[in-house]
C-alpha cells in the first residue's frame, strides 16, 4: 500500500475507532489509535525515505502498537529500551555524516563540561 490507500485506510481506521469504541472490547482504542497512527508515519516516511526524523516516527508508531499488543503498555519495559537502542543504531549508520556530527557534537559537550 502507498499513497492514498494508506490514507484512506488510517482515516477509516480513525473513524471506527472514535465513533464505536465503547461497542468494542476494552482496550480496542488505544490499539485503533496506535494503527491509526502508524499509518500516517509510513505515509510520511514512504514520502521522503531518507529523512531521518520520519524514520525514527514510524519506528516509534511501531513500537507503540506493538507495547499496545503485546506488552504492559502502563510501564516502561525492555522493550522500549531495545527500541530506543534499535532506532539509535539504525538512525546512526543510516547517515553516516550524522554519525560524524554527533560524535563531534558529544565529545565538544564533554569537553566543555569538564572544564
């Protein structure tokens, strides 16, 4: 799916979501929510594949209908640190120029907060 269909697809998800969530099973519109959500940051990403920003998004939407689905979505768990550590690594080797400024960035930061 790309384009359009992945908006109409949201939009439809979107409207079942708010208009009957009180007919579904409890926690149904978090998960409506998270798919929803999901779909418009890979129409974003699916826009422009090399910004970085919209990658770090979608993986973010990802992990959230996933922590919805799968896991205790109250509590901060292992794998939101996993994500977190995934989207940094992923992100890093994807724009290695990124890699060089940030590395640069941190070690300036370090050495300014010593003195």
């Amino acid at each position: 799916m790309t384009g359009k269909p992945i908006l109409y697809t949201a939009t439809v998800i979107s409207l079942i979501t708010y208009l009957f969530w009180s007919y579904m099973p409890k926690g149904s519109f978090y998960i409506g929510n998270a798919i929803f959500i999901l779909l418009l940051c890979v129409y974003l990403f699916l826009t422009d594949k090399e910004s970085i920003i919209k990658f770090i998004l979608m993986s973010l939407s990802i992990n959230n209908l996933f922590d919805e689905v799968f896991f205790d979505n109250t509590k901060l768990e292992l794998n939101e640190l996993l994500t977190a550590l995934a989207i940094l690594i992923f992100a890093l080797i994807k724009n290695k120029k990124c890699l060089k400024k940030t590395l640069q960035y941190l070690s300036s930061c370090l050495f300014f907060s010593i003195k």
